[in-house]
C-alpha cells in the first residue's frame, strides 16, 4: 500500500515537472503553442494528408518562418481553443477569430488579415424567406463564436430557440437535416462550404449584420513578443505580395477546392486508405489514454477501496468523499475545470494529454473505489471474525483472508470499467486530445463523409473493445485457475 501510494506520488511529481518542463524550455526558445479551429475551411483544415493547411495556417507558417520562431500547433473546437488562450495554456490563437470589443477585454489583438461579417443560412431547398420565419424553430449556432453571439442578440426580437455546436460541419449537418432550420455564421466561410458542395444557402450575401475582420490573439498583456513578430511579419508578407498569393490560393475561381479528394475518398475503403495516418495517430492516442488511464485508475481505486474499509472513521469519510465528489462529476467538467481552470490558479500549464490522463484517474478511480470497498464489505463478515479467532491480526487477516475473496468477486466489475474508460476517452476529444473521436471530427469537416467516417470510428472502437474484453477475460481465468 505504501509502496503504491510512494509510485503515484513519484508519477504525479513526474507530471509536475514534465509540465513545468515544458513551460521552461518555452521561455528559452520561442516554441509557442498556437490554437486553432481546425473544422473551418477556407481558414483552418486538415489538408488530404492530414497536414493543417487554410488561409490562417500558411500566413502562419510563413510569418514563423520569417520571423524565426517555432510552434506546436494545437486543433480543437473554437470555444477551447480560445479559452486555452485565456486560461495560459497556450500563447496564441488562430482561428477565424473575430476582433470584438467585448474580446479586446481579455485578448490583444494583431493587425486584422481578413475582413468578414455573419451572415444567415438556411438549407437548400428551405422555404424559411425572412428572419420573421424562425419564430418557434431552432437555430444552430457554434459555441462561444461571434455568429452566435449575434443570433443570441436577436433571439428575442424573432422569437426562435437555439442548439449549441462545438464543430462547423456537425452545425451544418444539422441545418441540412431539418433538425434546425437556420444558422448564423461568418460569411466567408459559409460561402465557401457552399461552393464545395454544402447543401445550403446564404440568405444575406449582400449584407452580413456586423462587418468585421479576423485577427491572430494572445492572451491581453501577455505574449507580446509573439504578437509583436506576428505583426511585424504580416507587414512583411502583405507588402511583399505572399500574403495575396496565400489568399488567392484557396479563394481564387480557379483554386482547387479542399475537398478535392473527394472522389477517390467517398467509399469506405477510400476514407481508410486516404487517412490511414489520421486513424493510426488516433488510435495509438486512445490507445495509450486507455491503458494509462485503466492502470493509474485502477490503483488509484484500489487505494480507495482499501480505505473506505479502514477500521479509521476518519481514513473511511476521507475515501467516501473522494468518491462521492469525483463520481459525482460529469466527466467532461472535470477535464474542462483540469485543463482550463485550474493552470490559471496554480500557474503553470496542463499538456491536454497529462490532463486528460489525470481526469481518467479522478473519474473512473472513483467508481472502482466504490466497486472495490464493495467488493470488500461483500466478503462474509464471519470470515474475518473467523480469521481472528484464529489469531491473525487485523492487517493479515485482511491480506490473506479477506482480499483474495474481495478481488475474485471484483474482476468482473474490473473488466466493466476497463470498456468504460476506453469509451470514456472519446470525451476528452474535447479539451483538444486528437484521440479517435476527434479525429473523425477532423476528417468529416474536411471530406463531409459524417456517415461513413463515423462508422469507421465506430467499427475502430468496437473491434479494440472486443480485444480488451477477450484480454480481460483471458486474464480472469488466469487468476480463477
Ligand atoms: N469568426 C467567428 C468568431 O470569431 C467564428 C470563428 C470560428 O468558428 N472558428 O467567433
């Protein structure tokens, strides 16, 4: 037991330190950290060879290049992308991002590199004409972007409801399939999705509501130095003519389009072999956040368990309440609350994965506290008196008596949880770990495939589920023999 609680804590300590690491070494080298939305041609996708490409990404890398710094580019939704930015996680955002006033508040931003303006939009053949025709009907919009503070400063005024979206082609999806009627977005980019073969329309292209332009942020009052090259260096590419070839590249008439791999990537076989890479990278990433997650959980519960059986009342409410609060936790909140709340308190980052890693521990150790204590408290009262009749003490009685009898009745709960935390993982797509789930969310805003790659997705899960449970039990009539 103490030797458990003696490599947790080195573990933890180990995560401490790589954290903070990686934080220092950034102070040396500019290596930032860069957000981004990578669900939002013409400005941010993956490209067929699932590199991150779009107007944003090549100013990017170009200014990079020019200025001399490095970066480690991190795609995720807008809203996390952005709160990484707020919260210190990472040093720069680059998304579409629209310069508000109500940003200006917590974000310094560069010169403007695009203008834009929210437009609305309605399926192809909608018979929605006006505003006044969303009374009652619901209205995709994506979450913590400009189109939908937009839509939430009208709501009132035409009466409609609203359905939240982390992800540009998920949103549109939606609108296509009648689930809601209309959506509220930057022009440029819904016009753009049009010309690749969305089925939409623009219903305002004359007249967007608020014209404004995109602009690269850093946290307001940090970063300066980051801001300022990225500055200096738009000068540069806007004078030199790089910053028009860039633009023309994707925008131009003649510009090949974003899904031009479509053709060859609309059946399955196609999806799979033209983002064998993409699947691959995703999967190792569940991968390891399964088996790292399902072995620190389960010592981690293991300790719990053992505690909320202790003969110390005090030892025993200390391992109820761990449970309680951590089961009690949506999954998500807490890996929200890890990654973005708590390095603005204690002052350094969180890399996404540790943090994830950390959210599997808290969450799923909890319930394996709660099975394990329960398995414990199930094995026969009589056989501990009976033990110390015999003269065993308390401690050996329970090692020798008690615990091989409680683990024999836990393993099958065991196995439960290990599928759990392999499913589990698919949550953390959402502070930006490009584990499977995310992946897909990657390769259906590029290809718009949502049928086909979510089925892939769903095939990947079930075929590593089956093998873990095969493993699992293998593994239990081992210890039964
Ligand atoms: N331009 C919008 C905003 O800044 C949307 C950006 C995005 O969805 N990537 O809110």
């Amino acid at each position: 037991m103490k030797r458990i609680l003696l490599l947790l804590t080195t573990f933890m300590a180990g995560l401490v330190m790589v954290s903070q690491g990686l934080t220092a070494s950034a102070d040396t080298t500019p290596n930032y950290v860069i957000t981004t939305d990578a669900t939002y041609p013409p400005f941010d996708f993956q490209d067929k060879n699932n590199q991150y490409v779009g107007i944003d990404q090549d100013i990017l890398k170009e200014i990079a290049k020019r200025e001399g710094f490095t970066y480690t580019l991190k795609p995720m939704s807008f809203n996390a992308a952005t709160q990484s930015v707020t919260s210190d996680q990472a040093d720069g955002v680059i998304a579409g991002m629209s310069i508000t006033d109500e940003r200006r508040q917590v974000f310094d931003f560069s010169t403007p590199y695009y203008k834009s303006g929210i437009a609305w939009a309605v399926s192809k053949d909608s018979k929605v004409k006006s505003l006044d025709d969303l009374r009652g009907k619901t209205v995709a919009i994506k979450t913590g972007t400009s189109g939908a503070n937009y839509a939430l400063s009208v709501q009132k005024k035409y009466g409609f409801k609203v359905t939240y979206f982390n992800d540009s082609e998920t949103l549109y999806r939606d609108v296509i399939n009648g689930n809601s009627v209309a959506t509220f977005g930057d022009l440029p980019v819904l016009q753009y999705s049009i010309k690749n073969g969305t089925q939409l329309k623009v219903m305002n292209p004359k007249d967007p509501f608020e014209a404004g332009e995109y602009g690269f942020a850093v946290k307001k009052g940090g970063n300066a130095k980051l801001l300022a090259s990225f500055d200096k260096g738009f000068a540069e590419i806007k004078k030199d003519g790089t910053y028009d070839k860039i633009v023309n590249k994707y925008l131009d008439a003649s510009a090949s389009t974003f899904t031009g791999n479509k053709a060859n990537s609309t059946t399955v076989w196609g999806i799979l072999t033209s983002n064998k890479k993409a699947f691959l990278d995703g999967l190792f990433e569940t991968i390891l956040l399964t088996v790292m997650g399902i072995f620190l959980a389960s010592i981690w519960g293991i300790i719990l368990g053992i505690m909320g059986i202790s003969q110390n009342k005090f030892v025993r409410g200390t391992a109820t309440t761990i449970i309680y609060i951590f089961r009690g936790l949506p999954m998500m909140v807490l890996a929200f609350f890890i990654y973005i709340g708590l390095p603005t308190a204690i002052g350094f980052k969180i890399p996404a994965f540790v943090a994830g890693v950390i959210t599997l521990i808290l969450n799923e150790g909890a319930y394996t506290g709660a099975f394990v204590r329960g398995g414990f408290e199930a094995v026969e009262r009589g056989q501990m008196e009976a033990a110390r009749s015999l003269g065993l003490s308390y401690g050996v009685a329970m090692r020798k008596v008690i615990m091989p009898q409680g683990i024999k009745i836990m393993v099958p709960s065991f196995i439960n949880q290990f599928i759990i935390t392999l499913k589990d993982t698919s949550i953390l797509s959402a502070i930006g770990i490009l584990e499977l789930t995310q992946t897909g969310t990657l390769i259906v805003s590029r290809n718009s495939q949502g049928f086909k790659v979510w089925a892939i997705i769903a095939v990947i899960y079930l075929v590593v589920i089956t093998l873990l449970t095969w493993l699992s039990n293998w593994v239990e009539k081992r210890t039964k023999a």
